[in-house]
C-alpha cells in the first residue's frame, strides 16, 4: 500500500491533465486506469482516431473530386482501407507512448486496473489478473468518463448495429450506412464514410442536425453535406427498432406524419449521445451521489458529496467534450493545491470536424431570443473572400452576435474552412469581453481565412463590412 496526495481514476483528458497538474504543484499523485492504454475514450477511440480518418477520407475526396479543377491530373485514386485503419491505430499508438512518456517525465505513478473505492481515503486497484493492491488518498478525482448510449429498441450488437467505437475500425468500406443521430459524433464518422463512397442516410430525431448549436449551421451543414457528399437526412425522424438481419440491417422509424418508414443499410451506426460511466467505482457505498442520468454530482467547485473527492469531464455535467474535461482537471488541480483557478463554461468551444467545419462559442441566437436579450448581429459569406475563393472552399460564414447598447461579443458561429482554428480568436476576444468593435479594429493577415471573422464584427458593429 502506497499514500498519494491525489489518486486520479481514469486517464482521459480529464484525468491525465489533472495528474499531470497535481504533479506540476508538487502533489504527489498516481493515476488509475482500467486498460492497458492510456489517454481514454479521447485518445483510443475518439477525437483523435477520428479525426485521423477523416483527414484521410479527406484527401481521397479531394483527389477524387478537387484535384483536376486545381490542374493536377492523376489516375482514379483508389482506397486501401486497410491502410487507412492501420495508419489510425500508429496515429494512437504515437499518441499515448507520448502520455506514457509524460507520466514518467512527471513522476506520476500509473496503476492498471480498475479502481474502486474501498474507504472515502482509499482506493483498491484490481488487475485484470485478479489480484488488487490498495492505496490510500487525501484526495480523489473521478475522470471514469463516457459510454456510447443506446435507445429502446435498439440493442448495439458490434457486428452490423454499431456505436462510433466500431465505426472507427470497420472490416470494409461499407456500402451503405445509416445513422441514427445529427449529432457530432454521427457527422464526422458520416463523412468518413460518405466521402469515401459508401451511401450514407442520416436519421435524426429533432428537425434539425447539430440541433444544440446555433440553428444557422445545422442549416448549411445540412446543405453542404448534401451537395457534396450526397448524404441524405430524416429528419424529425423517431426510431423505432433496429435488426441485424445477417448481411444487411433494418431501421424503423415513425416520421413527421406519424407513418412508418423503414431504411435498410449494410452497417447501422447509432450515435444518440453518451452516457456517463461510473461501473465498478463503487462510489454510491462511500456516499457520492449520482444524478437521475447516473452522472456523478458534483458542486461548482467540482467537489462531489463527499468533499475531498472531485469529478471532472464526461462522468459530470456540462458538455461532452475533451477540452472541457481538460480544463476542469487542471481547475480541480489547482484547487487541491490551494489555488482559486475559474473556468468560464459559456466559452467552451464546440466544433464539428466535418468539411466545411462547424464552430461555436457562447450564446446562438435562439438562448439570446429566449434571454430576451437585445443583441445584433453581423454575417460574413466565406465565398466574399479571396483566400476561400482560391482554395475553393467557399462554402459557410461567420456570424457574430453583439449586446445592441454595449456592443460586447455575446456569441460567434462558424461554418467553413478552417474555423476549429478561428474560433480561439472568438474564444479569446470573449474572454476579455472584447466589443464587436475591437474584433474588427484587429489587423488581420491578409489573405487568411481569419479576415471572416473581422468582416463579420465589422458587420456587426455598424454593417460596415469592407468586402461585401
Ligand atoms: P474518457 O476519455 O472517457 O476517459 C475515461 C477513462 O477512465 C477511460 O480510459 C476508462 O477506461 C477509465 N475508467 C473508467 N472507469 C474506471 C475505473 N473504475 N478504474 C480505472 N479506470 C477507469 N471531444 C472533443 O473535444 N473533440 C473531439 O473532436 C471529439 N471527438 C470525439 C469523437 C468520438 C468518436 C467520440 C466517441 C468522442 C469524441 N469527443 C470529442 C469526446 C471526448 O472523447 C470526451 O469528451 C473525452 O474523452 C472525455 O474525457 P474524460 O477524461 O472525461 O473521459
């Protein structure tokens, strides 16, 4: 048995951050994680796998489809999906030997297995051996993360009906797909597929995709995606039921006019959002409490029921999303340590890694309607551009909310080329609650996709944009 200052459960980007942080502060600290591989949902079978797939599919698409316009004439490219995959995994691989590399530069102890508490101030570690070690901690961090979730009616098999997991490490490039949710996750792995020739149909609930960003970019995206990849939506679309049927799977599902459809497809992929995991943690028998969505509860200091033990990320409240399991890990740190650290969850960026990208920050315009908020807005069309028109990407805009009497930044939303990156600017100008005015009082690099956002300020500060 071995004593830490802090033991963090799970080695997502919440928890290795938070450890790393704790380490930073002189705290001594261990991590634990049930797999071999460190770095979670995020490094093994999220953003990063995917994210490496679609800048493959990506380039096959261009090829494909962009090159000749460009003058550049090649053979009809062809897919070695195999590759494609293999590539993914070295991608992860790299990954986490860099993580297993930071705990030691840390001199973060790491113990694999599945930790569960045996006291309030103490964690038994159980190796998939079987055989346990316990250790005793002044403070705990739960990190334990997400699960894919399902819908009634749905039972995820892993073979034909599958979550995003299996989706990103497919035997064959299928030839047709449907997905159950316009979420995020759907989208991206949506376009892998779709760009890489496999017919894709979206079915979403709600009558609209990314239905929790500003309405304006579901709306283009939809558009967008239709154009160029030929993917076709449902919305407003319930589920009913879905079954493997050997070599193919059936989705039922009731739409507007409360008619059963039914859409066949080789892979059914559900992606209806996560849920959070807290299996084997044993957190309820030393008095933590959990929400009726099974999520750990936690106060705005992060500290769970019982004080000294925190939760960060995916297994509390707050968006899905790996920067903000990040930043509440190092908030958590920070407090341990005796510091008085804040984090600003408004300004937790959204993207969606499709092409054109998606990206928001603070209010859409639907919570600042429903605020009463007076606001105004300025829009920039990618396509006004001069650095957009010469990479052809043309598609999409940048809107920017303002408060109508002070002119302070109150929301900015994406769509197009590059705007995973652009919106730190926004991010950053909101967090010095910069005014419209001082956005577009910047000096922008010209030609630089950035200069939509400028654009877009000026057109909100008093319509003034130069190049529209
Ligand atoms: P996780 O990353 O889920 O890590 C939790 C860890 O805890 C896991 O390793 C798990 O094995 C371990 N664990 C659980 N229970 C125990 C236990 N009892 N003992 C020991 N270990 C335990 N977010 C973004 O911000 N950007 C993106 O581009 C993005 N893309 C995504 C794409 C996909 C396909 C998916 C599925 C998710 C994506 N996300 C993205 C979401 C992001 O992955 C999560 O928000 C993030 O990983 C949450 O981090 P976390 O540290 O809270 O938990």
């Amino acid at each position: 048995m071995a004593s830490f200052d802090v033991v963090v459960i799970g080695s997502g980007p919440g928890g290795y951050v938070c450890a790393i942080r704790c380490a930073q502060l002189g705290l001594k600290t261990a991590l634990v994680e049930k797999y071999d591989s460190l770095g979670g949902t995020c490094l093994n079978v999220g953003c990063i796998p995917s994210k490496a797939l679609l800048d493959s599919s990506e380039h096959y698409h261009n090829a494909l489809e962009n090159f000749a316009q460009h003058g550049i004439v090649i053979n009809k490219p062809a897919i070695d999906f195999g590759q494609m995959i293999k590539r993914k995994q070295t991608v992860i691989d790299q990954t986490v030997d860099g993580l297993k590399f930071l705990m030691k530069k840390n001199k973060i102890e790491v113990f694999h297995g599945v930790g569960s508490f045996a006291t309030s101030n103490s964690v038994t570690v159980t190796k998939v051996d079987g055989t346990s070690e316990t250790h005793d901690f002044k403070h705990a961090v739960i990190a334990t993360g997400s699960k894919p979730s399902t819908l009634p009616g749905i039972a995820i098999d892993k073979k034909r009906i599958i979550t995003s997991t299996e989706a990103l490490s497919l035997p064959e490039v299928p030839g047709t797909m449907v997905i159950i949710g316009g979420g995020v996750i759907g989208l991206e792995l949506g376009s892998v597929y779709a760009r890489l020739g496999t017919k894709v149909q979206v079915v979403e609930y709600f009558d609209s995709i990314i239905p929790s960003m500003d309405r304006s970019l579901g709306k283009e995206l939809q558009r967008v995606m239709k154009k160029n990849l030929g993917v076709e939506f449902f919305l407003s679309h319930k589920v009913l039921q879905v079954t493997n049927q050997g070599d193919h799977t059936t989705v039922t599902a009731e739409n507007q006019k409360g008619e059963t459809v039914s859409f066949q497809a080789d892979y059914t992929l559900v992606c209806v959002g996560r849920k959070a995991y807290t299996e084997g943690l044993n957190a309820g028998a030393i008095g933590i409490e959990q929400d009726q969505a099974g999520r750990i509860q936690v106060n705005e200091h992060l500290q769970t029921s019982v004080k000294h033990i925190y939760a960060i990320g995916d297994v509390v409240k707050g968006p899905m999303l790996a920067h903000k399991a990040e930043e509440e890990g190092t908030c958590v740190a920070e407090m341990i340590a005796g510091q008085k650290p804040h984090l600003n969850y408004l300004l937790v960026p959204g993207v969606v890694y499709t092409w054109p990208e998606v990206a928001s920050v603070g209010y859409t315009e639907e919570q600042l309607k429903e605020q009463k908020r007076e606001y105004k807005s300025g829009q920039f069309p990618f396509r006004a551009l001069g650095r957009a028109r010469a990479s052809m990407d043309i598609d999409g805009f940048v809107k920017v909310l303002a408060d109508k009497t002070t002119d302070e930044v109150l929301g900015v939303h994406m769509i197009g080329p590059r705007v995973a990156d652009i919106i730190a600017e926004a991010a950053m100008a909101m967090e010095y609650r910069a005014s419209a005015e001082d956005i577009s009082r910047i000096c922008h690099a010209h030609p630089t996709f950035t200069e939509a956002l400028k654009e877009a300020a000026l057109d909100a500060t008093d319509k003034r944009a130069l190049h529209m």
